[in-house]
C-alpha cells in the first residue's frame, strides 16, 4: 500500500510540472514547444501511475484509489504553488483541505475492500 502512494506522489511531481512548470520556466516560448515538452514530462508521469494504479486496485475498490490521489495532487500543488511558483498560502487551501479530508472519511468509512 505505501508503494502505491509512493508512486502516486512521485506521479503527481511528474504530473505538476508538466501542467504548470511551464508557467516559470517557459514564458514566452512557442507554444507548440511548451506543449511538446509538457507531454514529455507527463510520459514519466504515466510511467508511475500506471503501475500505482495497479497495484492499489489490489487494496482500495475505485473510489478510495481516486481519492487518495486527490489527495496527493492537492498535496503536491500545493508545495509547488508555494515553493515554485511563490505564491501564497491562501486559508482557502485550508478549507479544500478539509474537504479532502472529508472525502477520505466517506470513501474509507466501510473500510477496505480488498484488505
């Protein structure tokens, strides 16, 4: 199970910084460029997902796999948007946080499926 979020975290730094790296680090260049790199850079994104994917379905039904990569991408997101992209920590993170959280609850409530 840690293999799977392990994966899943690496995929979401992969994933990231081909959605919004080029924001900082591309400005300016031809978009068909930008584009080109970015799927590049989501190739090894699928490299780790793929297989998180897989071997969570071992564990978690559908639904709980989902969430815990929402969880991870907003996780992500978030240190990039801070870190990289200097912008600040708004409250508002806090309360999508919370909402995550939430979800977690609902989709965990019964358990585990396949534990």
């Amino acid at each position: 199970m840690l293999e799977t979020i392990s994966l899943l975290f690496l995929s979401n730094l992969f994933m990231t910084f081909a959605w919004y790296g080029h924001l900082k680090y591309m400005n300016g260049k031809p978009l068909i460029l930008v584009i080109a790199l970015s799927w590049g850079i989501a190739f090894f994104e699928y490299i780790l997902q793929v297989p998180a994917n897989r071997i969570g379905f071992r564990y978690y039904d559908l639904g709980q796999l989902k969430v815990i990569q929402e969880v991870i991408t907003m996780t992500v997101f978030a240190g990039f948007a801070f870190f990289i992209m200097k912008q600040p920590l708004k409250l508002d993170y806090l309360w999508a946080a919370m909402c995550l959280i939430g979800a977690v609850y609902f989709m965990f409530r019964g358990g585990m499926p396949h534990a």
